[in-house]
C-alpha cells in the first residue's frame, strides 16, 4: 500500500498545506508493511501441496454445484461454503 505525496507544506500557520517546512526522508520499509504478501516459496510450496493433496469433499461439492452454472446452484455453493467456513465474505471468497 502506497500513500499518495504529501503536498510540500507552505510555512503558514493556517491553510491547506500548513506546517514547518521540512525535507521529507524516504524511511526503510517496517515488517509489519510487508505482512501477508505473497512469497514466491510458498506459493510453490501452497501449489504443491494442494497438487497432492486435492480438495476437501466439500470443496468437491461446491466445484459441482458451480460446474452446472445456474443462478440458483451457485446460490447453493455460496451458501454451503458459507455454512462450513463460517462467514459470508469467506464463502465468497472461497467459491
């Protein structure tokens, strides 16, 4: 996530770019920035274990019911992903 440029402050007390006006330092990026991106080595390892392993009987289910395609077995797949993962944004999410 990038935070759009700051416009330079004008060295007035009041107004829409008040402040001090300061050189602005380019700081090294904190961890807590890069958590939960994606590394390459574990989206192998994540491929390769899903290659192995497969799908659960449920997600089974649900790639079947999305498979026929009609507006209401989708409504079904959402609701039984829904109904095992436990929330509505991690049903859709999960179909």
């Amino acid at each position: 996530i990038v935070k759009p440029a700051k416009a330079p402050a004008s060295g007035l007390a009041a107004g829409f770019n008040k402040g001090f006006i300061v050189t602005r330092r380019d700081m090294p990026q904190r961890p807590s920035e890069t958590k939960g991106r994606k590394s390459k080595r574990n989206q192998l390892i994540r491929e390769v274990i899903r290659e192995v392993v497969g799908f659960a009987p449920y997600e089974r289910r649900i790639i079947e019911l999305l498979k026929i395609g009609s507006a209401s077995t989708q409504k079904r797949a959402l609701k039984l992903a829904k109904r095992r993962l436990g929330t509505h944004k991690r049903g859709k999410k999960k179909r």
